[in-house]
C-alpha cells in the first residue's frame, strides 16, 4: 500500500507523520519508531539517512496499521502548519530548461538538440528557500518580474558519485512536489556579464516551496506523471513528464558528475512551458499557487508581503 511521509507542526513543534491514500495521519514515531532510533531530532532526515532499513520498516508498519494500537492525529488546524517534509537537506539541486515545450515555446530554442547540448544545473541554500505550504513565500522585492515554476522533485536515499544511468534509480528514495520561483528581470539583469544570473534569479527566500509529502519510489513512474499549475485558479501549466528532456536517471547520473548525492538531498527535474516568462505575467503579492503531480498530492502557497516575517 502506497503512503506519504510529511512533517507537520504539532504543539510549535515540525512532527514527521506518515500518510494513508487520502487517509489519516499517524506520527511516524507512533508507528515505526525504530526508523527514528538514529537520531529523533532529524526527523525525516534520519529516515532518509538510513533508507534501505527505513523502508521495509515503513511498508511493514503500513500494512499493520489497521489493526495496531497506533491512532490517528487530526490533521493540521492551518495550512502553514504543513511544513516543507525535509528540515533540511544538505543539497538542493535545480535542473534548469529540462522539457522540449518549455525550452521550444518558453525559450524560443527552435533549434534545440540534446545531442548537442548538456543540462543547466544550479543550487538553493535549503535554510533559506526551502518553505512549506500556506502562507509562505514573502515576495521577494528586489523583483518585478516574479514567475513560477511547478516541478516534479525526487529524494536521494544512497550516497553516490560517477553513478551510472542503469544504477541511478537505486539512489532515488521517493519523490514530491517543488516550486521553483524565479525573478526574472534579475535572472537576465541587463547589467550580469554575460546576461544570465542564476543567484539573483534562482535564489532568494522562500524561492522553493516543497511538499507537502514524499511518496517512495516504489510507488511512483516517474516517466509519466501530468503536471498542473494554477495561478489564482486559472490554468497556467499542464504537462507530462514524458516530455522531459534529460530522465531522471540520467539526471542523477550526470549531478553525480559533479558532486556526491547524499541521502536527504532533494533534486528538482525542470519545469514545462505556460510559465510567466513566456507572456509576460508575473505574479504578486496575494495571489494563491496551487500544484499537483500525479499520485502525489497538491501543494497551495500565497504570496505576502516582503515585509512579513517568515512564518516558521
């Protein structure tokens, strides 16, 4: 039976649970407390550290669930009280220009090959971007031209280097859903040297809302799942991710290239066409994001005003 992992604010305080098809919530340390023994305080870090015994753990405790002692908790009182599932993640790792519609119709790359090309890789500092459902993403004032981007995202549950693309899959531990915003006017600031700013378009707080569960691998083809974006209720993205460009596998393998992928790391595999980019819509200060990728559930966030504290 497929489940979720997620964490959750009870009482002030980020609880890891685990979540039944649209079922109940249960705190993972009710119902497999083992998965946690190595360090409580890491929450799903640590299961994530330690996935190849966290798993079977966690499929045995699924399939008990029914008739253990463990009860159900309520679900969350307020939306930020879904909190990003990973608190937090050594590496966040973006692939940039990674579907043929967005790259053709997006970019205008007419032309584009990827026999003739390699991905754009680049990072976000996890303490800082990394926010959770709600209202939770301060607009970022720096930017006028603030856009969206829903991309499906994967967690790395083996350490690897120089990994193959026929192993790659033997790293991945579950995926979830990821936004990447981007200021665009600074992403391609007429002023940066060669015209292209990944750190002032890619980066900023709150840039990379995350969750609000990770579903494991085994449950999830990754090879076909339809996205969808809304923008205060109007569809703006609608695709699949057949239409990636670079796999996933091949993602892990060519990330690994360059850096060892660490358990608890957290990639995400590019965004398809429809973004603000393209016709010049960009978002502010109110509006509400809403996200779902097959068999993954949804994500919801609002942007506030850049003088709002972050809500923690």
């Amino acid at each position: 039976m497929t489940f979720s992992l997620s964490t959750v604010r009870i009482d002030g305080v980020p609880t890891p649970v685990l979540r039944l098809p649209d079922g109940p919530l249960y705190r993972l340390a009710d119902v497999a407390p083992e998965v946690l023994d190595a360090h409580p305080a890491g929450g799903l870090m640590t299961v994530f550290a330690n996935w190849e015994t966290s798993e079977p753990r966690l499929l045995a405790a699924v399939e008990t669930l029914p008739g253990s002692a463990a009860g159900p908790i309520p679900e969350p009182a307020e939306p930020e009280d879904w909190l990003t599932p990973l608190q937090y993640p050594n590496k966040v790792i973006c692939a940039g220009a990674n579907y043929y519609d967005h790259v053709v119709n997006d970019g205008g790359h007419t032309g584009f090959s990827k026999e003739d090309n390699i991905p754009v890789f680049f990072l976000k500092p996890p303490t800082t971007t990394l926010v959770g459902q709600g209202r939770a993403v301060r607009y970022p004032s720096q930017t006028e031209k603030f856009d969206y981007e829903l991309e499906l995202a994967f967690v790395i549950g083996r350490r690897g280097r120089h990994i193959p693309v026929d192993r790659a899959r033997e790293h991945i531990a579950g995926y979830t859903i990821a936004l990447d915003l981007s200021a665009r006017d600074w992403q391609r600031h007429p002023k940066h040297l060669v015209k292209f700013d990944l750190f002032g378009g890619k980066v900023f707080d709150d840039s990379c809302p995350l969750g609000p569960g990770i579903v494991p691998a085994r449950f999830v083809d990754d090879t076909n799942l339809q996205l969808q974006f809304w923008l205060n209720g109007e569809l703006r993205q609608n695709a699949n991710t057949s239409d990636l460009i670079w796999s996933v596998p091949e993602l892990v393998s060519l990330i690994s290239e360059h850096v060892t992928l660490e358990p608890g790391d957290v990639v995400l595999t590019g965004t398809p066409a429809g973004v603000g980019l393209s016709t010049g819509t960009w978002m502010h200060s109110g509006d509400q994001l809403a996200g779902q990728i097959t068999g993954l559930g949804s994500i919801s966030v609002q942007i506030i005003p850049a003088d709002t504290d972050q809500l923690t």
